[in-house]
C-alpha cells in the first residue's frame, strides 16, 4: 500500500482529525467525498481565516462614509456625488511562486470580480511586489514572470495598473509575496450585494466554462507551506482569460444597471461552493444546486471536481424566474454563456437553510449540508503565540552608521528605478491618472460612473509595507507603515479616508508567527483608531514559509484618500532648479536617528536594534502641514522620507527631475540614512520660503533647510569646515545607478528556473 492510499482522505483535503469530527456532529453522519471536499475547501485558511479570525475582530471597522465593511467581496465607501468606491486588496503568493505568470494573472482576475461584484466599475489596480534577492536566478524569473502576467492581464482587460512597489529581500527567496489592489467606482444606487433571496430565484452562472485548472487553486495552495514537493502542485494554478473578464465585466454592469439582480458573488477560492453557500447563507435560505448543468471544458470531471475548481472569470448571479430572459438576452449580447445552475429553497423545518447538490434538479441528491456550516462553522482557532525568545537580545544590537567615506557607496547600493516594471503596465486607461507610478502615492480623476462628468476631485491610492520595521517590531512597524501611507497621500493633497490591508505572515502553526500576527493586528488598530479611519476589508495570507523558513511579518496596508479641490497636478517626486531644499518633520539638531530596521542597516548585515519612538499626534501635525503645502501650490517638487531615509529622498527627487543637490548641515551618516517616520523633503522658490517655515512653526512642526537644487552634482555636507562632503557624485553617475539596475538583472533573457 502506498503512502497516499494510507493516507485517510480528509487528512489528504487537509481537514484535521478534529474537524472531521466536527462535520461528523453538524451533518449527525459521516460525510461522503463530495462533501468532504467541500468543507475542505471552505474550511481552508484561506476561505475560513480560522487561524486570524479571532484577532481581526479587534480591528475598528466602521466610521463616516462606510457603506460595506469587512466580510464581503469589497469595501465601499460613499465619496459624495451619489458616488461609492469599493476597494479590495487580495493575495496570490504560492500560485506565483509555482507558476509566475499565470499566478500573477489570475490575482488580477479575482480582484477585478470583487470589485465588479459590488456593482463597481473596476478604474485601477496595484501590484506591491516582493521577491527574492536579485542574484538568486529563480527569484528573477518568479519577478519577470509575475510582472508579465500582471500586464498581460491588467493590460488586456482593460484596467490600468497604476502603482504599487517592488521590493527585493532574500526573506522572500523561495515565497514571494504578490499582492493586489483595486478600485473600483459605482453609483451608490447600484450597490449589491452577495445575497441568495426569495423562494424559487434562480442561481445563474455567468463566463467560462469549469475546468480542471484550479482545483483546490488558492484553498489550498494558500494553506501550507512550500517544501521540495510544491511544483507537484502546478495544476492547481488557475489559467485566466482576460478578454472573457472585459466581457463578463461588461456583462455583469449592464445586468445591474437594468436591475435584473438579486444578488451577486464572483467565484474565487472554493469555486461554486463558496459562491452557492455564501449567497445562500448571506440570504438566510437554502440553495439547490445542478452540477449537471455546469457547462464544462473538459471530460469525465467528477462532481467534487466541479464544485472546487477555481477556474476563473465565473460569476453567480441570482436573478428573478421573470427576469431570466432578459437576463439571457444580455448576455447574449455580450457574448457571455450564462447557465441556470441553482433554485433558491426556503429553510428546512428547523430553519436551516441547505446546500443541496444534485444531479438535476429532479434527480439524486448528492451532497446536503447546511449551507451556513461552510463557512460560518468553520472552526476558529486560538493557536499559541510566544514573543521570540532572543526579541531582547536583538533590540540591544542597535546598528552602527556606514562610515562617512562609504556613505556615497551605501547610497548607490540602496537605488534602483521600478520602472522597468511600471513601463509594462498602460496606467493611463481611461485618462483618469493625474499622478501615476514612481510617485508617493497615486491620484485618479473622480469621474460620475453613469454620465462620465468629472466632479473636479480626486481619488488617491497607496500601498505600503515594510517587513524589515515588523521584523523587529511587528506592533509598531505596522503602525509606522500606516504613518506612512499617510503621508504619502499627504504629498499628493489627499485626506485619508478608509484602509485596507493584506496580511502576510509565515506558519501560523509557529507559536512566534501567531505572536507576529496578533502584535501586527493590535498596531494597525491602534494606529486607525489614533488616525480615525476604519479597516473596511483585506486579507491575511498564511504559511508564507519556504523549507521550514518563514517569511519576514510583512503586513501591507493600501489607504484610500479623497482630494477635494483637484484644480492641478500635485507637484510630484521632482526638483526645480534654484529651489531651497526643506526637511520637514526634522529638525536635525534635536534627533538622535536609529538605523534600526533601516535599508541601509539590513544591507549591511545588521538587523538588531529598536525602532525610533513614533508620535501620533506629531506625525498629524506633520501630515496635515505637508497636506495644506501641497493644496496651496507654493511647493515645486515633494517626496516622503521612507525606504533609505533621506539620502534616498533626496537621490530619488534628483533622478527624476535630472536636477542635482547641494545639501549641507547633515550631522552624519546616521541622519542620511535613518527611517525616521513624519517627514518629507519639499522644493519651494525664493519668494515662499518664508512662509512656509512660518506655517511650519505655526503648525508645531520643525522645518529645517537642507540647500538648493541645480547643478549637475548629487552633494551632501556636513558643513563642518575642512570635513569632506558625505556624498559627492556626478548626478549623471547617480542617474545610470538608478536606471539600470533592474534592466541589468532582469529581462535580459538569461534568468532560469
């Protein structure tokens, strides 16, 4: 007997020993395979959170303006004008590291029908990035690999790719993160739900024929760790097809405008199961389900195959028996199948609404569970969480600061362009981008969905996170990344209005990564609750592990923001030639810098230490100023002081503007290179100098002016007399640096598996 037939076949699903027990007492039998599978599938980490859900309820999740909060497709937001955006953030982190491309791909897929499931109109996506290090050969190809398969989707359908970040870091070789954004806008009238309603509606599914592809796709890719085995699971990646997405997009918004909808889900991890049960469940009714009439692509498919696919560009929507035909005429219209696959039940005489799947709607009943249990019981688990034992030992090993006369070869070693990625992506769709990739955070045209009028504001986006701050201290790293997210908004003249998030940690069966999560989940509500903006959905993406190592804690949050007056482009990552150079937030004299967690400290080696004290109430101050200078126009250029602290500001406003620096009165190395949170460098000319370290020293916030733009040097002094500057380079030398380091390494057709 071989191991696999040894194997029970609800420990080879994945379902405990304990969890079979479990579905034992909620059906009072034992379960047949295709309900075993389907549990399986719905009580995966994935579909069931059972591992984070008790945490995520201490995030705060409502506030002005919400219309959705967390628990459906998206989160949706009411922006004034009759308009509502939905946002979503998702991840697809093992199907990209088994299959780039497609993985990539159908992330994009599945997030556009979480967005269009609202009603929505999906206008923008982002792609926050991370892979392994740039000299490890497979982490190349996974990086050329995934951002191909991001554009060759997003492209396609139709949907601009606006921004995100690409980040390099050995903690990823072997388990890359690829997570996605988007966002979408709808007419509040339009709003729907995913709901199963009214005795005799019928389930129809709309899109692709169901195929082998993605069996068990995120469920269970999602839901282990990576060993020497994973490539065996390549067939559960899903395949997309961009083109029947447009279709079905189009499709699906012309349904909803014509009110033929009842309720709506799309069908992503756990395939029809997930979208039967769910509308059911939401809906308080039963469902009786037709797998026979499933149109398939490919033979001999077995019901339990059927019913956990994740083959992509499906959608069930539950339309009246009245409307079916026109229902059907649209979608004939739109060259999209749609199949009548389900009858909406009454609950039993218990109450209980229930799944049934049967083979016609006259025929054997193959599988009945209460529709509820699939989700609603799946199990929820306390596990054991221990802070790491060396966390005090490490604290105390603060970084030393790179030698002043390596700083020039640090900031060098820190500086790659991300537009080798951008370039592949058309993030000028729609003509809505003001402000698009390479820039703090992304501004949109806020356009009327139904009559295209621009109302003359501005929708903003960002998504942030920094793994090497959570490594060391998970609670407050996650609340500095939300610090800067908002300021990054505020760069762009955007007010922060709702957060996001996608949480991505290791093993949560590892007592230190459940400590991590928890920790991770306290400091993102407590910085929300401090900003007051709630969480209105997200995502948390476990076993993150590759050969028993796990990932670093790696929570990313993606804000959106409102901007009210958008009368000009905010004045962007760039420098104006003869403009004074202002560091706002900082004023130098008075910091004592911590290189912990720091770029430029991880590169060398050293990834000890404590986190600089965070202010909440001054980083507001901060963020509001920087807000108020951007809305006025007085500034010619700004960039947030972030990922290699100021060095990398500066250089990176240097590069984009082909404009040098001459900057003097930086103390040493340590300021260039810390990252210190509620700062930024802004440009401003002769005439508004002044005023702006006025309004600085009105708002209670230091200012500090570090020197001029112009010329075609990047220096950096310390003014000291006689001392030698920090950093002095041709800009052109700084310029190539930047530009080339990704071409150089990927693309070039010499990258293997």
């Amino acid at each position: 007997m071989t191991d696999a037939e040894a194997t029970p076949i609800h420990r080879a699903l994945g379902l405990t020993d304990s969890e079979l027990g479990d579905i034992v007492s909620i059906l009072g039998r034992e379960p047949n395979r295709l309900e075993l599978s389907m549990f399986s599938v719905m009580w995966s980490e994935h579909c069931s959170y059972k591992s984070s859900r008790l945490h995520l309820k201490r995030l705060p999740t409502t506030g002005e303006g919400v219309l959705v909060g967390p628990g459906e497709n998206a989160g949706v937001m009411d922006v004034g004008d009759g308009i509502a955006a939905a946002i979503r953030i998702e991840s697809h982190n093992h199907p990209s590291y088994i299959e780039p491309y497609q993985g990539a791909a159908t992330g994009a897929g599945g997030i556009l029908r979480d967005i269009f499931t609202m009603g929505a109109r999906p206008i923008a996506l982002m792609d926050p990035l991370r892979f392994g290090p740039l000299d490890d050969p497979r982490s190349r190809w996974v990086a050329e690999g995934v951002v191909s398969g991001i554009s060759g989707y997003g492209n396609s359908v139709g949907v601009p790719t606006v921004g995100g970040e690409v980040i390099f870091d050995s903690c990823y070789q072997g388990n890359p993160l690829v997570n996605v954004l988007c966002l979408g806008v709808l007419p509040v009238d339009r709003l729907v739900l995913a709901k199963a309603t009214g005795d005799g509606n019928l389930a129809v599914l709309l899109g692709s024929s169901t195929g082998r592809d993605g069996i068990g796709g995120v469920s269970v890719l999602a839901s282990a760790g990576f060993d020497e085995g994973s490539e065996d699971k390549r067939p559960a990646v899903q395949v997309g097809d961009p083109f029947e997405e447009k279709r079905l997009i189009e499709a699906c918004l012309a349904l909803l405008d014509a009110g033929l909808v009842v309720g709506i889900q799309d069908l992503g991890g756990a395939g029809l199961t997930c979208a039967a049960s769910e509308t059911a469940a939401n809906g308080k009714m039963g469902m009786d389900f037709d797998v026979s009439a499933v149109p398939r692509r490919e033979d001999g498919m077995e019901p339990f195959e059927v019913m956990t696919s994740e083959s992509q560009e499906r959608m069930l929507a539950i339309v009246t028996p009245d409307g079916l035909p026109e229902v059907l005429r649209l979608c004939e219209r739109w060259e999209v199948s749609a199949t009548v696959v389900g009858r909406v039940t009454e609950p039993d005489e218990h109450g209980v609404g229930r799944l049934r799947v049967v083979d016609g709607f006259d025929g054997e009943v193959l599988a009945d569970v209460p529709a509820s249990a699939l989700h609603d019981a799946a199990p929820l688990y306390d596990r054991p969480r221990s802070e790491p034992a060396d966390r005090a030992q490490r604290a105390a090993l603060q970084p030393a600061p790179p030698p002043a006369a390596d700083a020039a070869d640090v900031l060098l070693g820190l500086l790659y362009d991300t537009s080798w990625v951008s370039s592949q992506y058309d993030h000028q769709l729609f003509l809505n981008t003001v402000e698009g990739p390479g820039g703090d955070a992304v501004v949109l045209r806020l356009k009327h969905p139904t009559t295209g009028a621009d109302t003359g504001r501005g929708l903003a986006i960002t998504t942030d996170g920094n793994h090497r701050w959570c490594a060391l201290d998970p609670h407050q790293g996650t609340v500095m990344t939300l610090a800067e997210s908002l300021m990054n908004l505020a760069c762009v003249g955007a007010r922060p209005i709702a957060v996001v998030n996608c949480l991505n940690f290791g093993n949560p069966e590892h007592p230190e990564v459940m400590w991590q999560l928890s920790e991770a989940v306290d400091g993102l509500g407590d910085a929300c609750r401090a900003f007051g903006l709630p969480v209105i959905g997200g995502n948390v993406s476990l076993y993150n592990e590759s050969r028993g190592v796990d990932i670093d804690p790696t929570p990313v949050v993606g804000v959106l923001g409102v901007v009210d007056d958008l009368d000009r482009r905010p004045p962007g990552v760039g420098l104006v030639a003869g403009h004074h150079l202002v560091l706002v937030g900082d004023d130098l004299d008075h910091t004592d810098p911590s290189l912990a967690g720091s770029a430029a400290a991880w590169a060398a080696h050293q990834k000890g230490g404590a986190l600089p004290v965070f202010d909440a109430a001054a980083h507001s101050r901060a963020v509001d100023l920087v807000r108020s200078l951007v809305v006025s126009g007085s500034l010619g250029g700004i960039h947030d002081v972030s990922s290699g602290g100021l060095a990398v500001a500066l250089a990176e406003m240097a590069v984009r503007s082909g404009v040098g620096v001459d900057v003097t009165g930086i103390p040493d190395t340590s300021h260039l290179f810390a990252e210190l949170p509620s700062r930024a460098v802004v440009a401003v000319d002769d005439e508004d100098l002044e005023a702006l370290l006025a309004r600085a020293a009105d708002a209670g916030v230091p200012a500090v002016v570090l020197g001029r733009a112009g010329g075609d040097r990047f220096r950096i002094a310390t003014g000291h007399e006689g001392a030698r500057p920090l950093v002095d380079l041709p800009l052109a030398d700084v310029v190539a640096v930047w530009r080339d380091r990704l071409p150089d390494a990927l693309g070039a057709g010499t990258t293997q598996a």
